[in-house]
C-alpha cells in the first residue's frame, strides 16, 4: 500500500521552502531552471597543425576533418558523449552501424589520452573570415562542455583543403 500525501500537506511544504530552492528544483510553474555552467576544456583542429585552414570551395564539401578533445588530469576525455559533439554546426560522421567515428588516443604527447573525432566536412556553417570555432558537447551525464580553436576560414562555400579532409580516419599517415 502506497502512502500519499495530502494536497494541502503538500502545498504545506511546498510554501515552507525558500523561493531560490523552488527555482532550483524547477518546482515553480513557468521558472526556468539555471542552465549549468559548462566545462571549459581545450580543442585541436586538425591536431598538430598550425593555422588550422578551412577552404570553402564548393568542390572540397565531401568527407570529413579531425578534432581533438584534449585530455588532462582533470578531464577524462571518457565521459564526452560523441553524438553530442557539435563544432561550427558539424557533428561526429557516423558508420552505417550509427557508431561514431571517434578514438582515444594521446594526439599531443602529454600522457592523457585525448578524444579525437571525424567531422563532417558538409555540416560546417562557418563563414569567409571566421577567425574562431566553438565546439560544444555534453558529457555521458548531462554536463555541457565547450571548447574553442582558432581557424582560418578561406575561398567561397564551406569546406576543407583536400589534402587534410584526406587525412582523416583510414587515411594514410603522415
């Protein structure tokens, strides 16, 4: 047998508590509920690359791009959810099994191991001029990260060089 409460115990309790606590909780009709703060962590473009050149050409638009989730000893690169990666409007390029294409691995030799990601080159909604992408992702339980790189954005449409969209997963390396 199930105890209930009544409505006006309820409402007892609810009153009691101070405004800020109801906001929190979500417990007020209408009241938003703060957004949490996300973690600031740090990102690489085309990992060991120097500056981070994006072409727009139309011609460039097939394929994708890597992007490093850096790792250190207070971010486990483990807990980023990759179907939440979204940078400059492009996300995780996914197998036919609906896996995403990301590994670990320590890409800048500091002894963390970092999450490095292919992204779709098509999605990419920067623009000529762009002179920074933001990368935003959630973790396994919910809490925004965000990350930025700086990039050089040139040519026309939105796309990257051919020769580092080659250099993605299953391309030789260098």
């Amino acid at each position: 047998m199930r105890a209930t409460t009544a409505p006006s115990a309820r409402r007892a309790v609810l009153t009691s508590l101070p405004i800020a606590l109801l906001v929190t909780l979500g417990l007020l009709v209408g009241t938003p509920v703060a957004a949490q703060a996300p973690i600031t962590v740090s990102i690489d473009i085309y990992p060991g690359d120097s500056p981070n050149v994006i072409s727009l050409k139309a011609d460039d638009s097939v394929g994708s791009f890597p992007v490093a989730i850096l790792g250190s000893p207070t971010f486990d690169v483990t807990r980023v959810d990759p179907a939440s990666i979204r940078l400059a409007g492009s996300r995780a390029k996914r197998v036919p099994s609906g896996r995403t294409l990301c590994e670990t691995e320590d890409v800048n030799g500091d002894g963390s191991p970092d999450l490095i990601c292919q992204l779709e080159l098509g999605q990419l909604s920067l623009k000529q001029g762009d002179s920074v992408a933001v990368l935003e992702a959630r973790t396994r339980d919910g809490t925004p990260i965000r990350g930025e790189d700086s990039v050089q954005v040139v040519g026309g449409q939105q796309k990257v060089p051919p020769g580092k969209a080659r250099r993605g997963a299953g391309a030789p390396p260098r």
